[in-house]
C-alpha cells in the first residue's frame, strides 16, 4: 500500500533520490560500489551466506545488522532442504531488483502504486549440472517474469515502469550479459 508525504512516495525517501542522483553526476566517482558476500560450508549441499558490509560513495559502509541466509537442495537432490537452492536465490535477486527499481522510479515520477507483485520461472535441464550430457548448459534455459502492478497511473504508464527497471536492474543485466567472474582456490 503506498505512503505519500511531502518527501516520501511508495516508501521511497524521494528528496534523498534525487539529491543522490546530483551528488553523482556532480561527482560520477561516488558512483563507484562494491558489494561483497561470505559464505561457509555447513554439510552435504546445505550452505550460509553473510552479507555485512559493501564499499560505496567513497567510503566503507555497514548494514545495520548482518544479513544471513541459507541454501540447499531438496532432498530430491540430495539435500537436506535447509534452504532455497542457489538458482532460486538467483530467481529471487531478480524479482527483488526489478521490484526495488520500480519502486524507485514510480517514486521519482510521481506515480503512487498501490501492489506491486511478480511471479518468476526458470527452466533448468539438470543433465548439464549432472554432467551427463555436454551438450546441455548448466544453468537456465529461460527465465520469465511476470508483474502486476497497481497504481495511480493507466496501464501503459504502469508497464513502462516494468521496463525502465528492467533497464537499469544490476541483476537483470549480470544475466542477461553475464560479466567476468575470477576464481581462486587457497588450500590450508
């Protein structure tokens, strides 16, 4: 449901987003972020990150409290299903950064939004995971997203949100044009 004060719009604190759109073009090297995650073996496939801090604006930052989170498989794939399996977290990252721009840029339009929802689907062929079959990839083979949104605006400006988050999402990007990943292994 949304909340509109004078500075606030769909829970967005719109005099902070646009003072910090005019502190980056004014500054672009502010624009420069790092986020970073850890991640320990708990047993078999079950696994948990820590999200605790990120470098941006210059400067080190910490979130308010650490974030932790669980992953695994189903025991249908052999896992003791302590959590959402990494390629759900990926399916999850996507639907939270497109609904997190949407917001955002609802906000900074002026447009009041009333539910936003989105259902996300990945089709995955396991024979490439598996390594039984090398002509099959590891990852998805198509993801779909579907969103329904409400708001104060017609349906068409409603769905141009939708595609203006779409083409600013960090996450929707990394998938759609992969990026450069280094590995390093460091043994006790």
């Amino acid at each position: 449901m949304t909340t509109t004060t004078e500075n606030r719009r769909n829970g967005v604190d719109t005099a902070t987003l646009f003072a910090t759109l005019d502190a980056v073009k004014a500054q672009p090297e502010l624009a420069r972020f790092q986020f970073r995650a850890t991640n320990k073996w708990i047993s078999g496939t079950h696994n948990r990150g820590t999200i605790s801090g990120f470098y941006g604006a210059g400067q080190e930052h910490n979130h308010a409290s650490a974030f932790t989170f669980d992953a695994d498989h189903p025991p249908v794939l052999v896992g003791g299903d302590n959590g959402p399996t990494p390629a759900e977290h990926l399916l999850h990252a996507l639907a939270a950064c497109l609904t997190s721009g949407l917001a955002n840029i609802a906000a900074a339009r002026g447009i009041d939004l009333e539910e936003v929802t989105s259902t996300v689907e990945g089709d995955i062929n396991l024979l490439g995971i598996l390594g039984l079959d090398p002509e099959v990839r590891n990852g998805y083979e198509a993801i779909r997203v579907v969103f329904h949104v409400k708001g104060d605006e017609a349906a068409e400006k409603l769905a141009a949100l939708v595609d203006q988050s779409r083409r600013r999402s960090a996450v929707y990007d990394v998938i759609t044009h992969g990026v450069p990943v280094s590995i390093d292994v460091a043994t006790a």
